[in-house]
C-alpha cells in the first residue's frame, strides 16, 4: 500500500483511486502506531505493576519474618520460664528418685537430705522436711520464693512435694557440699571470714 502512495504522490495525479490509497495507508499507519502505543503502554504499566508488587511482596515478607521471629523468640522465653518454675513432684516419685532414701547426705533442724538423681540424669538432692506445726503457709512462701530466683551462686530449687504429712524440697545437687560446711571449718581453725 505504501508503493501505491508513493506512486501517487510522485505521479502528481490525484485520482479518488489515489485518494482512496492514500487515505488507506494513512489509516493503517495510524491503526499501527496506535497499536504499539498501546503495547508499549501495557508492557511499561505491567511491568510497573509487577514491579510495585514485587517490592510490596517482599516488604510483607521481611515484615512477616521479623514479627514471627520476635513471636518465636517470646514463645521460646515464655516457655524457658516455665521450665525455671519447680516442679511437683509425688511421694512415690521422690522414692524411686532416691533409690528409697537410701542415699543420705545430711540432717539439720529442718530434715533430712538425700541424694537423689532425674529421670534425666541430672542429680538432685532432695530435702525431706520434718512437719512442723504451722499451716504449710511458709513452705508454700518458700517453694514460691526460691523457685524464682535463678542466679548462678544460689541453689535451685528443682521441684517440691507436698502429699499429706510428707513435704519436701527438691534443689540441684551440690557435689562440692554446702557453704556452711565451709563456713564451719573455718570458725573450728580459728580463721574468719570477714
């Protein structure tokens, strides 16, 4: 069609044959140029479109992973705490721990301590305390009390068990002995430690 119009306008003669050619070309040049207008249009909007989502997508998806991991980190503290709380523990199950309180370590004023070891392992000494006259109110302040504290010079308290007249205290086990032992010997030779 082109060849026609060219044709025509080098001729110089304008026939309504030529018109009619011409104004074809002209129309389809133009059918044309607004097709790839709006191709090009579409390509760029599509691609900008994508592109504004992609960046959306990974803005959610960092957005996303920081939260979950700050939802994990409390999850995983909240449940470290639980595992610092003492456990209760029942009668029998202090026996088996204790191999029947066979193994005895010391007595004081306030009972009994026997070793004992977690069905983990892990050893224990468990400290069988003699009833006293009181409502159980100051064992429970105690379990409630020392179950808390976590500090590396302090003993922690593991678990407890309270089943009628039988209360005892469960605390990690010692293997270098107690402080008073040590605070003892040291007022027997006459040394002080303040």
């Amino acid at each position: 069609m082109v060849y026609f119009w060219i044709e025509t306008i080098f001729h110089t003669s304008f026939t309504i044959q030529g018109l009619k050619k011409y104004i074809d070309v002209t129309s389809a040049y133009y059918v044309i140029v607004w097709v790839l207008q709006k191709a090009v249009i579409i390509f760029i909007g599509g691609r900008t479109v994508l592109g504004i989502s992609c960046l959306f997508g990974c803005l959610f998806y960092m957005f996303r992973q920081r939260h979950l991991s700050v939802d994990n980190n409390i999850e995983e503290f909240l449940q470290n705490q639980r595992n610092f709380q003492p456990i209760k523990y029942s009668y029998s199950q202090l026996k088996n721990m204790t191999n029947n309180f066979k193994n005895k370590l010391g007595q004081g004023g306030f009972g009994s301590v026997y070793k004992g070891k977690l069905q983990s392992g892990r050893a224990i000494a468990v400290k069988v305390l003699i009833m006293s006259k009181s409502n159980g109110q100051d064992f429970i302040s105690e379990v409630a009390t020392i179950g808390r504290i976590h500090h590396v010079n302090v003993v922690r308290l593991v678990g407890f068990c309270v089943e009628g007249s039988k209360w005892a205290l469960i605390y990690d086990f010692m293997p270098n002995g107690s402080l008073d032992k040590f605070i003892f010997i040291e007022r027997e030779k006459g040394i002080h430690l303040s």
